[in-house]
C-alpha cells in the first residue's frame, strides 16, 4: 500500500529533480560468485518461437497479513486448472508468488499457517521485507535514508523468518526467491543485499515505459547483468536512483498496464471511455498512450490519494484488454501486482478508500479474470519463480484443446478448438468458419497437440 508517496514523489522529482546530477554509486559489498551464471538481455521477444510459447500469466500479492483475503486467494487458485496440455504447467492448479511483510507475521500463527499453506500448495514465497520501509526522504527517491546495512537487515531478516523451521516459528521454505521492494522504492544498496541473501528475482523496477512498447512487444524478463532500459528511463528523467549491474539477478518486468482505448470499449463491455475517466482523476495519467499503473492499489483506491477509484467492470476490462494485448503480439508474460488483503474482509468490514469497489466485486474481477485468461489455450498461470526457471529452460506449449468448434461463437486468434476428431488453433479472429474446410482457412490444424 504504498504507490500514494510514489506517485507523489514521481510528480515532485519530475520538475524538481529533473537536472540533478546524478553519481552511480559504487558497490562496495563483495558478491558471492555462482556458477552456471546466466545472461540475459532485455529481449522483445520469447527465447523460442512465439507460436510455441506459452501465454504466461503471473500474479504477485504484497504484504499477506490478512487472513481473510490470503484464505480466499489461495482458494481461488486451488480450484482453477491451466487448461490441457502436455507440457508441464498444463491441467496443474494455478501458482502465483507471495511476497511477505515479515515483522507484523512473527508470533502470528494464523497467519503463518496460511504462508506455510501456499508454500505447501507449490507457491512462490518472496521477501518484502521486514518492516516495510519507505527509503525516501521528503518522497525524493534519490534521497534515501536507510544504510547500506540496515537494507542487509531488512532482507536478510524476513528471510530468516520465511526459512526458519516451523517448529521454530518460522514458515520453513528451503529457499528465498524473490523480491518487491515496500512503496516500489529501492537503490543500489538493496540490490546489494539481494544479490548478498541470495535473491533470485526482482519484481520493483519500472518497465512498459519505453514509448514504443505498446504491450504487444514489451520485454521479457532478463538479467541484470547488464541493468535495464527501462530502469534507465527513470534515472535519466531523475525519479530513480542509479543501479550497478548484477549478473546474478534476474528482473521480471511489472509493465504499465495499458487502458483500452475509446474504439475498444464495447468489446470490454463498457459504455463510455475509460481513460477520460482515469484522466480526470489521476492528472499525470497520459490519455493519448493509454499506459496506466499496474497496481490493484492504483486502480481501486482514491483519487485524492493519488489512485484511479476504479469499479470492477473498468479493472477486469484492464486486465483482459492487456492480454489480449500480449496474446496478439509477443506473448509477453502478463505480471499483475496486487494485495491479498484486498480480496478479503478487515475484521468483517469493507475496506476503507475504495469508492468504486467492494470486496466482492474485487473478488469478481480476479475470478473473472482467471475465468477469461482459462478460456486462452496457451494461457498458463505460473509464479515468478516459475517464469524464471523458464525462461532458464523454456519448454515449448503443447495444446490439446478442450471443446468442440460452435458455429456461434467468435474465436480470438489462439483460441483452440476440436472438431471432427481432431485438434485446431485460430490463427486469426474467426467466426462462422468450419475448421479444416477450406484453403487458407484461419484454423490449423495441431499436430500431435504442438500449435503450428
Ligand atoms: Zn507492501
């Protein structure tokens, strides 16, 4: 709960902070070295071929203090299957990554048994600190007031807890593999102290604000060996603090989301222009390419606290548009950042600050969300961890789909289908077409269930 001062620093820094001269700071922590280091550059398209890749999705929940919504999402993921397959994401109950708040969780039983849950249930347990620190000062995030050891405490803490043995108190996981940074806030001294407690994963940087990604050709997660162009992006335009490289680190980019422009608001259900509406609340928002924040925070919270107030129709039109988005163009895995608690009820009331939303509608948007993205054959919903374990060792999507070919309805290019026995993709938007009919026919035919 933290993009407020962000956003707010990010208004202050771009006029005031724009022609700060900028010094990289030097890394003076001794990294250990692994072997088997990997490298990989920032890359607009996936290290195999797009129309084997699958459409991963993968979704990032902060903070998990409150039972209530940590018990519904893990519910909510339990009973979700990736549709069919053969590659080994397929027909598995869907996994997504936890990043914990650890301070307020020690000594809290009712919430560590739900943490060991989900590492029970094949989930990705990540770091967010122990005290949820906001290292700004005066919300300048080049002005930091944290030392370079009180960031090794904050990591190193809270993965002490996250891997101490549960007769302990802690919440047993053998390893720590990833990251978000409190308030999206970090400097080189964090990523000291990943790269020291053997972080595998960060999931803090900007990324989607390379004017021409247009969500159909974002980057794909790469290794920090080199920093990141879009990271760059923020320390020139002074909003973020310069980062040494990394070679150990890998960087799964959070994109800005893209609303669905005024010509696409009747296939998203909507009757009017969202990002008219976005715009007269969130006066740094820009209208004319759309891109918006990526946080559940953002969208549903306040306008006078800086968020879009958003109802669930306007979010869940977000979240499909986006997709469909990566689903036309690169297959870019779709990563949403969100909070748990959110999702469930505060000591059985509603939350405070969200004027648009309810729990329950909140909890429409995820499940409807899943309940569209399901319905993609090549979606897969993965972890962070698993996104990059990927990408170290992409393995090609095998489809099968799982129902028949219906005169009636619209298929988006992707879409899988049976007919006659046999197994078939759309490789363009098709209606009213009988698979395997004609020449040049928008379904191909799947062999041995690999798409063509
Ligand atoms: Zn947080």
């Amino acid at each position: 709960m933290n993009t407020f001062l962000r956003q707010k620093g990010h208004r202050l820094t771009q006029s005031f902070w724009k022609n700060a001269i900028i010094t990289p700071s030097i890394l003076l922590l001794s990294l250990p070295s692994y072997s088997g280091e990997i490298s990989v550059a920032p890359q607009q398209h996936s290290p195999i071929p797009v129309h084997v890749t699958p459409m991963l999705v993968s979704l990032g929940f902060d903070d998990n203090l409150d039972e209530d919504g940590l018990s519904w999402v893990l519910q909510l993921l339990k009973k979700n299957k990736n549709p069919d397959g053969a590659d080994s994401f397929a027909n598995a109950s869907l996994k997504a990554s936890f990043f914990m708040h650890c301070g307020p969780a020690r000594g809290n039983e009712e919430i560590l048994q739900k943490w060991r849950q989900a590492n029970a249930e094949g989930h990705d347990i990540g770091n967010h600190t122990e005290t949820h620190p906001d290292d700004k000062v005066n919300w300048n995030p080049l002005d930091s007031w944290m030392t370079a050891d009180q960031w090794q405490q904050e990591i190193a803490l809270c993965n002490e807890l996250l891997m101490m043995p549960e007769a302990q108190g802690g919440v047993g996981i053998a390893n720590v593999n990833g990251y978000r940074a409190p308030f999206l806030t970090y400097n080189d001294n964090t990523f000291a102290a990943l790269s020291a407690n053997n972080i595998q994963y960060d999931v803090s940087l900007p990324a989607g604000n390379t004017p021409e990604h247009d969500g159909t050709n974002n980057f794909w997660p790469h290794t920090l060996h080199n920093g990141s162009p879009e990271h760059d992006i923020g320390v020139n335009g002074g909003w973020k603090p310069p980062l040494s490289t990394y070679p150990n680190l890998w960087e799964i980019p959070l994109h800005t989301l893209i609303v669905p422009p005024d010509s696409e608001m009747d296939r998203y259900g909507l009757a009017y222009s969202l990002r008219d509406k976005i715009s007269s609340r969130v006066p740094w928002f820009d209208a004319v390419s759309g891109k918006g924040d990526n946080f559940d925070w953002n969208l549903y919270f306040e306008p006078a606290w800086g968020a879009a107030g958003l109802n669930e129709h306007d979010v869940l039109a977000i979240y499909k548009y986006n997709l469909d988005l990566r689903l036309s163009g690169n297959k870019s895995p779709l990563v949403l950042g969100l909070h748990s608690g959110f999702y469930g009820y505060q000591n059985g009331a509603e939350h405070f600050g969200m004027p648009e939303s309810t729990v329950e509608s909140r909890r429409r948007v995820l499940e409807e969300f899943t309940a569209y993205a399901l319905s993609k054959p090549a979606v897969r919903f993965v972890s962070h961890k698993q996104l990059v374990d990927w990408m170290e060792e992409p393995e090609p999507l095998t489809l099968c789909a799982t129902s028949e070919w219906d005169a009636h309805k619209a298929y988006q290019k992707g879409d899988g289908v049976t007919y006659m026995g046999k197994q078939y993709q759309a490789a363009w938007w098709t209606m009213q077409q009988i698979p395997g009919l004609y020449e040049n026919s928008p379904w191909s035919l799947l062999d041995a269930c690999s798409p063509k």
